[in-house]
C-alpha cells in the first residue's frame, strides 16, 4: 500500500469511528516518508515520534543530493509535520559554496560545520542546555552542540577554555553550574573536565571526548576511556568528536522533564464543573 493509499484508509477509518485519534496518532508516527531519487528516503514523521526533526549527515553525499534532501524536508507540504529548522552537519566550506546556489537562504555555522534553513522554535519552559569546552582546540565539537541545541530551540550557556590545566577557570563559573539544567562538557587530552564539572553539578553531565591530543591520545580514544571510567556520578558519554549526539541527548532529557512536568500538572489539576 502506497502512503497516500495508507493515509486515506488510516483517515477513512477515523471518520467512520473505526479508529480513535490518539490510535491514529500512533499509527502515523510510522506512516510516512518520502524516497528522493534513488539515494534517500526520507523520514517526515521523525520529529511526531521522537521529539526531533531528521537531521542530514553531510560526509559522503554530493552537494547536489544534500540540497534535494534539505529543500524536501523544508517544503514539505503538511505543514503540521513539517520541520521548522533543516540541518545539515559536518558540511565544510567548500561544499557549502556550492550548496550557496542551490538552496536558497541556506545560512552556515562555519565553526560547528552546519548548515540550516528556517527559524527555531523557542522551547520556552524545557530549561537550559550549558556548554563547556576544555580548550579551544575543542571548540569545532563544543560549537556542533551549541549550534545543534540553538537550532532545536533551546536556550543555550557557553563557557569556553575552562579545563583542568587552569582550574581555577572552572570555579570562577560555579554558579553557572549550579544553575545548569543538563551539561555538556566537552575535553580532548586525557578528558578529565566531565569528572571534575560532575563533581560540582547536581544535573546530568554528557561529556564529549574529543580527537584533540598528543599521539597516546590515539585520536580521541584516551579521553573516552577516562570519561567512560569517571568516577562522578551522572556522566553519560557519548562518541568521539560527537557534538551533535551530546546536544540531542540533552534535549531529549530535557523534554523528558518538561512531560513529566506536564503530566503532574495535569494530574493535580482540580476537576471542571
């Protein structure tokens, strides 16, 4: 069965009172999505099912197929579904220059390496997303999360070069910390930073090894052992140089906080008369 034949049933079966809306619901979290030449199928119900719209891997596809895949996702027709923001990541300079003449007002986040259309809807009330970078070498991944959360609508704090080497960085931004709703703390060398924040902060720490470092380094591997082996409490981990998963991951933890909170608000209302 085709989508549109597989929507107009699922809708049919509605009208007649064969199926309830919230059912409906659930079943078209699954329904939809839309080939695009013989490359891509692309995933429309992703945001209705977890939160987030699809988001476009850079490496790997030509210019001409991130424009078709960026430019179907933006002017989907169902506005409800449709995502607000388009990302693309891991996009470098030059492929953006050609990308420039084929998506038009496609902005690019040189520093995080993304490239966007649209405007992000605030998320107003699902808390704050503060990010920290141990150096500036680190800064590239650091810049992936920030921008990455911006895009999804979160409010964003970010303190840069605070890592253990000068600790006293660190410590000058305690309250910042405290404040924090989730972190992410990002640290290449031997990645001892998610330790340390994890230690002063009482929400979630995602720390973020990154490829920055001598040659025992081996590219990232060294701070992810350390972070994987912290003896904080609270520090999830996520792979090497990956930015872009840190900040999901701390929106999805966010917007968990914000259902419960809706729930318990509904939960405790008093009953209409």
């Amino acid at each position: 069965m085709s989508q549109p034949q597989g929507l107009r049933s699922l809708l049919e079966a509605v009208a007649a009172g064969q199926v309830n809306p919230e059912a409906a619901l659930e079943k078209l979290k699954y329904l939809s999505y839309e080939p695009i030449a013989d490359f891509a199928n692309l995933d429309h119900h992703r945001q209705l099912r977890t939160g987030f719209p699809e988001v476009i891997w850079g490496p790997g596809k030509t210019p001409e197929q991130i424009a078709r895949i960026m430019t179907a996702l933006f002017n989907r027709g169902d506005v409800a579904l449709a995502a607000p923001v388009v990302m693309a990541t891991r996009i470098t300079a030059e492929v953006y220059e050609q990308l420039q003449g084929l998506v038009p007002g496609l902005r690019y986040y040189a520093s995080a390496r993304i490239c966007a259309l649209g405007t992000p809807e605030p998320a107003s009330g699902r808390g704050a997303i503060t990010i920290l970078s141990a150096g500036t070498a680190d800064l590239p991944v650091a810049e992936e999360a920030a921008v990455t959360a911006q895009l999804c609508g979160f409010q964003v704090n970010c303190l840069w070069d605070v890592g253990v080497a000068g600790i006293h960085r660190l410590l000058s931004q305690r309250e910042t910390i405290d404040r924090a709703d989730v972190l992410i703390v990002v640290a290449g060398m031997e990645g001892a930073l998610p330790s340390v924040v994890a230690g002063l902060a009482s929400c979630p720490v995602i720390g973020v090894p990154t490829s920055i470092g001598y040659g025992a380094s081996f590219g990232g591997l060294a701070p992810l052992l350390t972070m994987l082996n912290s003896c904080a409490v609270g520090v999830g981990v996520v792979n090497i140089d990956n930015g872009f998963g840190a900040a999901m991951l701390a929106g999805k933890i966010l917007n968990t906080a914000q259902r419960l909170a809706n729930q318990h608000q509904r939960q405790n209302q008093p009953p209409q008369l």
